[in-house]
C-alpha cells in the first residue's frame, strides 16, 4: 500500500543520503532542480521540477513497495522497464542491487537523455541498456504518440488523444513488441516487468501471447482506467488472473492504480 503521511519521511530518508535536501526545498521552495544520492549504492541523480511528482510517487510513496519487491526478484534479476520515463524506478533498484540487469524502453528523446546521462555519470552501462521506442503489443512501424509541447521532461504521453488536455502534440514513434522483447533478451525467464506507460498497458498485454506473457515471474504496473470496456483496472485484473498470476492493487489517484502480480508456480 502506497505510503502516507510521516510514512513517506521515513521512506524517503531510508532510501536518499541527502534527504535533507527535500526537506529544505519543502520549506524554502527554491524552485530549483534538486540533486539526489541513493543508499545503500550510491547513484547520484538529478530532479528537475517537472519530474518532482514522479520522484516522490517512487522515493516517498513508494508505489512500487520497493522492501517487498526486492525480496521477490533474484540475487541477479533480469527486468523489463515499459515507460522508463528518466529511470527514476531503475536507480531505486540499483540502489539496492548491484547485479540487476534493465532493458529500458521510453518513447520521449528529452527523458531518454536525462535517463542516459545518469547512467553515464554514475557509470551503469552494464547494468542498463536504453531503447528509445515505445512498446506495444501487435507488431507495427510505429505509433502516434499525444504529448505536451514543451522541451521539459514529461510524464503523461499517452496513445489515447484525450489522456491529458495538456497533450496537445502528435509525435511518430518507432516500436517493438513485448514479444520481440523478450526474444531479444533470449532468457528462460524474466523476473520483473515494470510498466507505466499511460494506458499503453492495455494493449501490450492484451495483443501479447500468453505463452510469452507467463514467462515473465513479477509485474509492477499502473494501470489507468481508460474506459468500461476492458480498458480499466477490474478487466485487466481478471486477465491476469485467469493467467495463473496472484494480483494485488491499490488505487493511487482516481483513475490510476498501483498493481503487483506474481505468476502461481502451481497454477498449470
């Protein structure tokens, strides 16, 4: 459950050294980017305003319940992260293990660079590999993506033209598929598929084999509701269910929900 309140302190000083640098914009409001270090491994990062939401959705409130999760995936996991966005979740997770290995994939060039640049800098490229492209289902050249139009990192591009009034931009992504993914990767088994890809999630797994789908041991993903159709939390919950996965969710605002599954080893 996502944490509330003084939680959200306690969270964030258990996970940031230099905490009180969060503490002292909270009370000054210098309106400035801020830099972070992460604990116990140190990776260095850098919050521009933009993304502030999205630092404290992963450093405070913890929608990925980042105590369990670790305990969930191997020594040396192999993840999938859809909606990368800057890499906020990945440097969470190298933070607390050195040997896990990323496939990143974000369709937007200015969160890609951020993104990049941390992995330069605090010298992660083995550990994580970036795709700019944007992640779907069934195979196609690309798809439109709606954005907002500004060259400030950004988080709500989305496929659907009214998932933001703010996404007032139509860009042409290049794109694979979860299943070209995961035939690139060319292992058994993938331990942990984030993703946070602004209703994209639906068509990703929907348009995937199910074969392919249950190769993959954990998920993390927000899942918007979009519609009554199958585009909302109950239909995808049921899907994953019937898939052999026990599901946990959580709401995190009135249309967005926090959902973890594990795959049933008893399951057939």
């Amino acid at each position: 459950m996502p944490e509330k309140g003084l939680a959200r302190y306690s969270f964030l000083i258990s996970n940031i050294k230099n905490y009180n640098e969060y503490l002292i914009d909270k009370i000054v409001r210098r309106k400035r980017s801020l830099v972070f270090t992460t604990k116990p491994n140190a990776i260095q990062f850098e919050v521009p305003r933009s993304l502030y939401q999205v630092f404290k959705e992963i450093f405070m409130v913890d929608v990925y319940t980042i105590k369990k999760l670790i305990t969930t995936i191997p020594a040396k996991p192999v993840i999938i992260d859809i909606g990368a966005n800057a890499g906020f979740f990945d440097v969470l997770i190298l933070s607390k293990n050195k040997e896990a290995k990323i496939y990143a994939y974000e369709p937007i060039s200015t969160n890609v660079n951020r993104f990049r640049k941390i992995v330069t800098d605090n010298h992660l490229e083995e550990n994580v590999i970036i795709f700019q492209k944007a992640v779907t289902g069934l195979p196609m050249d690309g798809l439109d993506l709606f954005m907002e139009d500004t060259d400030d990192n950004q988080v709500v591009a989305s496929i659907f033209d009214g998932f933001n009034k703010s996404n007032t931009k139509k860009i042409h992504i290049p794109s694979v598929t979860l299943q070209e993914i995961i035939d690139d990767i060319n292992q058994p088994t993938i331990d942990l598929l984030k993703m946070d890809c602004e209703g994209s999630e639906y068509d990703i797994m929907y348009n995937t084999s199910s074969d392919y789908i249950r190769r993959i041991r954990h998920m993390e993903i927000e899942v918007h509701d979009v519609n009554d159709d199958k585009n909302n939390i109950t239909y995808f919950n049921s899907f994953l269910l019937k898939l052999g996965y026990r599901t946990y969710f959580t709401p995190i605002n009135d249309f967005c929900y926090a959902l973890q599954a594990t795959l049933d080893d008893q399951q057939p």
